[in-house]
C-alpha cells in the first residue's frame, strides 16, 4: 500500500511538473487512485482495517479521484 500511494504522489507531481506529459502522467494516477481504492476495500473485507477507518479514509480518496479528472 506504502509503495502505491507513494507512486501515486510522484504522479501527480509530475503531472503538475512536466506539462507535456501530463494527461499521461494523469491517467496513470487515475488508475493508480482506483487500485489503492480497491486495496483500501479488501483491507476492510479482511479486517486489517476498522470501519471507522475506512469511512475516514473515504472522504479523501474521493477528494483525489475529483482532483484527477
């Protein structure tokens, strides 16, 4: 998870950095944002994470996803 949402950070800078390659850079994140999204989900499925987490987590990651488009 650590390595995603690191690889997702160092997107968007780029992103926001090299304006020639950043609808690139852009889709990558975008897909990038779903896979955590995902992740984020079966950690809950398999109890790694509580619901309060979660449901704190969630506001956020919508909040990145609307950013991405």
């Amino acid at each position: 998870m650590f390595e995603e949402t690191s690889q997702l950070v160092v997107l968007i800078f780029k992103a926001n950095t090299q304006r020639e390659e950043r609808k690139q850079h852009l889709h990558i994140a975008r897909e990038k944002a779903e896979l955590i999204h995902v992740l984020l989900r079966l950690m809950r499925d398999l109890h790694c994470i509580s619901l309060e987490e979660f449901v704190s987590l969630q506001p956020h990651m919508e909040t990145i996803g609307k950013q991405l488009t």
